[in-house]
C-alpha cells in the first residue's frame, strides 16, 4: 500500500514515518504550513525546512500554505491530500497523533471522505518507552518551542538524550506536563533519522524566549554527509 505521511517535522511525525516504511510503501510527505503560529492543527517551528529532511529522505514533498484558522485548516489537509493522492497515489496517510483527539478525528474524517486509510502507529502508545526507542534508534530531535512552565530558555536547541528525557520525567511528576508534548508543551524538530541520507546541519538559528514560552528559529540549515 502506498502511504503519505503527514510532516510537520517534528519527532512524532519523523518517527511514524520510519513505523511506515517498517510495513508499507511511503510515497510522499506532505505537509501543511500554517501561517499562524497559533495553529490548532498543525505545528509550526520550523515546518518550512520540512523540504530538507524530504530530501535526506528521498521522498517527494507535497507542500501546502494556509492561513491557520480554526476548523478551515481542515480544508487546507483536504487539499494537501487530495493533491498527494493525484500526484502520487496514496491510498493511505500516516499521522504522528499520540493523544491529540482534535488533530486525529480531523484528520480522520479526511481520510474517510477521501476514501484513505489512517495510520496513527503512535496513538497511545507507552510515552516513555516510545521517547526511549526514539533516542535507540537514532533519531535526532531538538526543541524547537516551548510553550508552558517550568521550561526555560536552556531548552530551546536541546536534543531530546536520556538527561533531556529524565528531565521531562521529573516535570511529568511535578508540574503534569506530558512527556511527548502532546499537550502543547513544547515542539520538535528532526535533524536525523534511521532513513536518512544525509543529516540537516543547523548554521544559524534565531531563538526567541519570554515568560515560558520561547522558539527556536533556524534561520539558515543544509545537508551533510553522515
């Protein structure tokens, strides 16, 4: 079955794509570039460099703008999959969804109108197994937002290592934060994954940062050989 897999560029999504390629054909990512950064659906940090890691993967990017409003995004993720369908016919799509009940019976609800099937391999998974076999496998993930307390400046550009994940142990404990961010405390950007070719090297970056909520901006990144 040929599948497209739903890229914001964030580790959920970067990881359900490697879960993919473990049983399906990925033909595409597609994303969604929200010109709102308050966008209800769709992640924001960074999702133009979403190019960059197509090309580390060797897939098409079937990209698409919208302006972020609420519930119209839904017809923006209709486009984008309808045109990922025509060009390179998907028969399903692959979401990154942990525990977003907003973003995957949306999501969803595309899909069945457009007659794909919906593969969401993270929904409630274990979270601290799943961050365990992210940091296992290779994937290079950084913080590319934080949006609630008690995360500080020093977060923005961390890699999510075992230190990173006993943090967020901790903060899970103390301030009931979840552990993947799904509950919109912080976002991520992949550098490397198991199927990349090259990795994305970040050369300049703009970060932003006040009263607990700060983005990582990378102003300028290419790819390197491993």
């Amino acid at each position: 079955m040929k599948l497209g897999v739903l890229c914001s560029g964030g580790k959920d999504s970067l990881y359900a794509c490697g879960c993919a390629m473990e049983r399906e054909e990925v033909a595409c990512l597609i994303t969604v570039r929200p010109a709102n950064e308050e966008s209800y659906l769709f992640h924001t940090p960074n999702v133009s460099l979403v190019a960059l890691q197509a090309e580390a993967a060797g897939l098409p990017l079937v990209a698409v703008d919208s302006p972020g409003e609420k519930e119209e995004e839904v017809s923006d993720l209709r486009q984008a999959l309808i045109i990922a369908r025509e060009r390179h016919r998907i028969e399903g799509v692959v979401t990154g969804a942990v525990l977003s009940v907003y973003q995957a019976t949306r999501v969803q609800r595309v899909c069945h109108e457009l007659g794909l099937w919906c593969f969401n391999p993270l929904w409630h998974t274990d979270q601290e197994a799943y961050l365990r076999s992210l940091i296992r496998r290779g994937y290079v993930a950084i913080i590319a937002g934080v949006f609630s307390a008690p995360f500080d400046a020093s977060w923005l550009g961390r890699r999510i290592d075992e230190a990173a994940l006993a943090n967020l142990k901790a903060y899970a404990e103390r301030h009931r934060i979840t552990l993947t961010g799904e509950g919109g405390e912080y976002e991520t950007f992949v550098l490397d994954a198991p199927f990349f070719t090259k990795r994305i090297a970040i050369e300049e970056t703009c970060p932003e940062y006040r009263n607990y909520r700060g983005m990582y901006r990378i102003t300028r990144a290419r790819l390197v050989e491993k």
